[in-house]
C-alpha cells in the first residue's frame, strides 16, 4: 500500500527525536555492499572509519509487513482462502461488494492478530477501532479498504532477531527492532496486466482476506539486517501458526521505506521500495537503493520522495508511476462495525457467550513454543552452540532432522551437528535442495555415525561413504562399507610397509623434515592416506611417520 | 425552502440544507380524514395533504403532545460561529480527483460551503473533556464469526453482472483513468450538458 499520512508524519515527528545510539551496521565480508557502505560505521570495525563519523552517510530502513492470516475464511466473509483457483470462484457478494452486503468479523483472525502482537511483546489494546481507507483502484471494488487506523489492536512491542556473522568470528549478534502497531486489515483483489489487449484482469479471490499489518520503526541500517529481522518474523509466524509466512506465494509481503542521512542530522527523504518476493531480494534491493540514494546525496543531488519497484533481474530498483503527489486516504470510522473488545478472564462479561468472547491471557497461556525457546532448549539438550542452533533453526525442517540423528545414533550431539551442518546442509544449498529434499534419510546418516563412533571406519572414509549415500543408490553405509572395502585398516603391518614405501620414495622430504620442517610430514601423510585410500587411522600414521624420520 | 446537493454523489454523505426549521417528518401521520379504511384512495389523499402545504399544523384534532407546536429551539448567532471556510479551487480540484465528484460550477462549491456552515453550529457545543464517539453503534457488540466456509462458488452469477468479462476475470481499463485537465474538462461539461 502507497505510503499513508500518517505514516508521512510518523517520519516528520521522527526527525525532531534525537537519538544518542545511532544504530550502526556491520557488515560482513559476504555482504554485497560497496566499501563505502562498508566503511561507514561499523560498530566493531573501528580501525576502518577514517573520517570523522559526522560525515558519513548512514542507511536508515524500516519495514511494513502485510502478512496473510493463515485461516479457512476471510476476514469480513464466509469464502474460502486459498492459493491457487479458478479466478473468482472463492468470490461472496460482499467480496464483490455488492450494495446490501455487511461485514462480519472472523474470530479466528482476531485471534490469530493477538497471537502474533503477545509473541512480538506488544500492548494489546483492549478496544480496537475500524476504519475506511478511501482509494480508486480496480481491485478494490468497494472503493475503500477497512482497515484499523485511530487505534489498531496492539502497539508498542519488539522483535529480537540474530544477525549470523561469519568470517573469522562466526558468531550470531542480537538486534531488535521496535514494532509501532500491529493492525487488522483486508486485502485487495489481484489485477492481471494484459498487454496484447491494454486492459486490466481483475480476480477477486484475494480481495478481503485478513491481513496483519505490522509497522516497524526506522532502526535498522542496511538490507542484512532487514533480512534477518523478516526471518526471524517468519519463523515466529510459522511458529505460531497464525500465518505461513511464504514470501513468493504473496503471503508475506514487505515493503521497505528507505532512507540516508549523516548521524545527529535530520532523517533524509524516503523511498519506499516494492515488489520484493524474497528475504534474499529484500537484502539486495535495500543495499542498491542505499547505494543509489548515497550516490545522489553525495553528488550534491536531493532523493525523491518516490515510490519504486524492485527488480530482481537487472537487481536494480526503478520508479514505479507517480501518483500525483501524496495520496489523501480520507479516514472514516468503519460504520458498520461497532468496536473490538478484548478481554481477560477477569474482565470478561459473566453471562457472555463463550464463543463471542476472547480472551487474552487465554491466548498468552497457548502460545506454543517461539524460536528463541527453541534455540535455548536446543543448545540446553544437546550443548551444541549458540550459533548451531541458530543456523539449525533458520533451517525449515532441520531442527527435526537433527533431533531425529540424535535419537538413533550413539554418537555425541556435538559431533552429529557437525555432520548435519556441514556436510549435510554445504550439499543441500549447494544443489538448492531443502531438508525435506534430502536423498539421505536421518535414520541413513545415523547409520553412518554409528560406524564411525564404533571405529569401524575413519573419518576420511566416513566422508567418501557420506558421498556414496548422497548419490542414493539404495544400499545402506554398512553395505556401502563391504562393497568398497573402506572399513578400517587394522593389518598393523600393512600399513607400516606402506609408510616404509612412501618414506623410501620421497627422500627429499625426509631430509627436510629431519632439517626440522615438520609441515612437510603432512605432505607425507597425504600420499600414505591415498595408497590406503583413506582406510588407515590418521593418528597411527602420523606416529608411525614421526617414528621413521626421527 | 430547502436545497440539497443532489449532485453530490453518495460517497460524501448527503447534507440536506435546511435554512428554516420545517415540521419533522414521521412516518406515521394521524390525520383526521381517516375513520374508515377504504384502500388506496384514502392514502393517496392523506399524502397528499401532508405534502402540498406546511403551514396545515395548526389544529389536528388528535395532535402527539409531544410534537411541539412552534420550534423550541433558536438559531444559532453569527457572532458564535468560527470564521466561514472558504474552499479554494485547488482544493476543490482535490476534492474532485480524490472522490470522484463534481462540483459542476460555482453554485456547487456555494452549496458546498453553506453545508460547512450549517456544519459549524456543532462549534456552540462545549466538549472539553468529553470522549468523542466511534460511532453510533458503539455500545453495541461487535458479533464474532466462527471460521467456517460458507460462502462464495458464485463466479457465474457475479461475473453475469459485469459488462465485460474475460475467462472468468472482470475486465477493467489499465491503471487509472486520469481526470482530464480543468479547461479541458469545462469543454467536455458544457458539451454533456447540451
């Protein structure tokens, strides 16, 4: 939706706060950022800021997420919620907007707009109000759009997210960033461009489905931030079930309200950029509209207050129509529709209805587990790291693969996320495959780990045997193992005649390492673990090796 | 004497202007021709008698008491209102654009600003202090759907009422069709109305 008025004075208001934290970025060495953008203000980078800070731009970036109510109806009617159907089939009259038609409102969406606001820690208010936004579009048929402006069901809360840090530190950084309200809204129908006939196909089956519109303030700095803030707000949704949280089936989507300015001045002009269909283009569009906005300030030029598409081939973002200066949406209270009220067990109506009645410390004691719960119960079972967890959680279905190779193997947790995450999870992304795609099972992989905690066959084997299974031939690791001979050497002769040989054959080396280079000795090692193909036991040889060239 | 704004279509809510205060009109209106019920002639007579002229009050034999006779209220002094609202033609323009109006020509804007002042008698009314209202129905209970399916499947019945339709989707012009530029659109006016 097009920047309102109200969000055009939450800016203007913002401009007269002085803000003593500045909050800065850090960027990381996979960030596709400029140097510049990567010199300016780094909160643990210090050595690279030249320049005095007061003469950096900085990124300024908030978010307005409509995410989709996961729910069977719609939130003002009786249709049906789904993703793909025939155009207008999911379509009641009041959707259609046809004159004699009310709104009813769904409960499930109440609930489920509760759920996220008490998960995000928001103020839930207790008497909530509707209103007409009055805009002309032909997916709109009503001509407005109930949403909740004066006083939308909650305020004020936080969302707490970890930005992964890799590089030498690898390890996770807590942000967060301020909710300003969470609001109940419908959304519009879905028009087709046909450009052969220049006209517009309207579809009406996404018109009036409940939205959760979540504003957030302008805390954070730059697309890397912004991405990690939407996972986490995906996974949260998930989490509770209250939406799926599918960026490219349109059921979450974000727009982002971009700006720059030096530290301690007024916050720069804003853009809003639109039509983003992943958290990984959410990232890049933010970054080159950052860059692109610097490069105007810095030119002497002024940013437009514009509002622009994103586009993912070219990676660049560009001016979408104007529209005729700033739009005036003409708020009204919603007539039809009395207020929201909300209760606790306490004030609730003793002679009410139980199913016109809801509930908030009921929906508090429901709540199912977030994904920080999840994190700190994995890291408190399992003592795996902060930043294992992490990942394992950012992961759809990971968390369940790994606790499932717990569960079947002898072999420690600490081992077994190693396994899971780098071996694992390096083949999924790189074959662009998810967990659920993985052609080996847990029971398969715990399979593997068992022969290797047993000592039945080394750790370089254990990798060849993990690529054998990854090719999904069918046969299981122990199989794997007989058939290719890979189980460990133990003939204690065998491979002291090898080290012999490889000691005989390379005297040059001998005479380094008995000069005193001792990194020549993994040279060594490398050939006597390719002549016993990976089977004999590292530690042994390399004993054996220092033995024969003292 | 009154004038509404009847060009003014419904999406501003419809003021009508009353000058003078007329009798209020209720529904149901005991007249004294009425002893028997002998069908529609009787009606036609009784609605027209409560149409043709106002000044038939005076002496209804069966009058409501609690109908006044004479107003009971007093206008309100100039003196007490806020400054008239002019309304510029840039805002007017505005105004068009936004709701699809049209004001037509000066005697439209004219109404338009002799509505806001009838408007600004509210100004009289102290209300520091006072919460404003959410609506008129705010004491009411706002009703709770569960959320169940059953609704929608009329695609052949909706799309029948469109004009033009395109495998199953409503066909619509691209984008918005802007309004034409003021001059140009006088032109257009003065040519529609002949």
């Amino acid at each position: 939706m097009a920047a309102s008025l109200v969000g055009v004075l939450a800016v203007v208001r913002n401009v007269s706060v002085k803000r003593t934290v500045r909050s800065k970025c850090l960027i990381s060495s996979s960030h596709v950022c400029t140097r510049r953008l990567g010199a300016s203000a780094c909160r643990n980078a210090k050595a690279q800021v030249k320049r005095s800070l007061s003469q950096e731009l900085v990124g300024v970036v908030g978010l307005e997420i409509h995410a989709q109510i996961h729910a069977s109806t719609k939130l003002f009617s009786g249709s049906q919620v789904r993703f793909s159907s025939p155009p207008n089939s999911l379509v009641s009259f009041f959707d259609a907007s046809l004159p004699g038609t009310l709104p009813v409102l769904n409960r499930r969406c109440v609930e489920a707009a509760v759920m996220t606001g008490l998960a995000l820690n928001c103020t839930i208010n207790k008497k909530s109000l509707f209103d007409r936004k009055h805009y002309f579009y032909a997916d709109l048929p009503a001509g407005y759009q109930i949403t909740q402006q004066r006083l939308p069901v909650a305020v004020d809360g936080r969302l707490s997210y970890g930005v992964l840090v890799d590089g030498s530190q690898n390890h996770v950084l807590e942000r967060s960033v301020r909710i300003k309200q969470i609001q109940l809204e419908q959304d519009s129908g879905k028009s087709l461009r046909d450009g052969h006939r220049s006209q517009t196909l309207i579809d009406l089956n996404r018109a009036g489905i409940g939205l959760m519109e979540l504003v957030m303030e302008p805390d954070m700095c730059c697309g890397e931030e912004a991405a990690a803030a939407v996972r986490e707000l995906q996974l949260i949704l998930q989490a509770l079930g209250t939406c799926q949280g599918n960026m490219s089936e349109g059921q979450l989507r974000v727009d982002a309200n971009v700006s720059v300015h030096r530290p301690g001045e007024p916050l720069g002009v804003r853009t809003e950029v639109k039509n983003i269909n992943s958290a990984r283009f959410l990232a890049r569009a933010i970054d080159y509209e950052l860059q692109r906005q610097m490069a105007v300030v810095e030119s002497g030029g002024t940013v437009v207050n514009e509002t622009r598409a994103f586009d993912f081939k070219s990676g660049q973002t560009i001016p979408m129509r104007d529209k005729e200066g700033l739009q005036d949406y003409r708020f009204m209270p919603e007539p039809n529709l009395p207020p929201l009220l909300l209760y606790d067990q306490q004030t609730a109506p003793m002679d009410a209805d139980p199913t016109q009645v809801i509930l908030i410390d009921q929906i508090q004691e429901q709540l199912p587990e977030l994904p920080r719960v999840t994190r700190e119960r994995l890291v408190k079972t399992y003592g795996i790291l902060p930043e294992h967890s992490f990942t394992l959680v950012n992961e759809d279905d990971l968390v369940d693969y790994f606790v499932s190779v717990v569960q079947r193997t002898k072999a420690e947790p600490r081992k077994v996320i190693g396994w899971v995450l780098k071996d694992l999870l390096g083949q999924l992304k790189q074959r662009c495959l998810s967990t659920a795609q993985s052609p080996i099972s847990p029971l398969a992989l715990a399979e593997l780990l068992d022969l290797l905690e047993a000592g039945r066959i080394s750790s370089p084997a254990a990798k060849l045997v993990f690529q054998e299974l990854w090719k999904g031939t069918g046969r299981s690791a122990e199989q794997i193992v007989e058939q290719q001979d890979l189980g460990v050497m133990r003939d204690h002769g065998e491979i002291e005649r090898i080290c012999q040989s490889v000691i005989d054959s390379h005297p040059e080396e001998v005479r380094a390492i008995r000069g005193g280079n001792r990194n020549v000795l993994n040279k060594l090692m490398g050939r006597v673990m390719k002549q016993t193909k990976g089977r004999a036991d590292p530690l042994l040889v390399r004993t054996l090796l220092e033995e024969k060239t003292s | 004497m009154y004038c509404t704004l009847g060009r003014i279509t419904s999406s501003l809510q419809c003021v009508a202007l009353y000058l003078r205060p007329v009798r209020h009109r209720c529904g149901v209106y005991v007249g004294p021709h009425v002893v028997e019920n002998r069908g529609g002639q009787n009606i036609t007579r009784h609605r027209k008698k409560h149409t043709t002229s106002l000044s038939q009050s005076q002496t209804p034999h069966h009058h409501n008491p609690k109908v006044p006779q004479t107003p009971t209220w007093e206008c309100v002094r100039e003196d007490q209102l806020p400054l008239p609202t002019k309304v510029p033609p840039d805002l007017v323009d505005k105004l068009e654009r936004l709701a699809l109006l049209d004001f037509r020509n000066q005697d439209g804007v004219d109404c338009l600003e002799k509505a806001i002042r009838f408007a600004d008698q509210l100004h009289v009314v102290n209300t520091d202090g006072v919460e404003p209202m959410a609506s008129v129905l705010e004491d009411r209970t706002l009703y709770l759907r569960d959320d169940r399916i059953e609704e929608g499947d009329c695609a052949e019945q909706l799309l029948g009422l469109a004009r033009n339709t395109l495998e199953g989707y409503y066909v619509a012009p691209p984008g918005n069709i802007p309004l034409p530029e003021r001059d140009e659109r006088e032109v257009l006016l003065k040519y529609s109305e002949m």
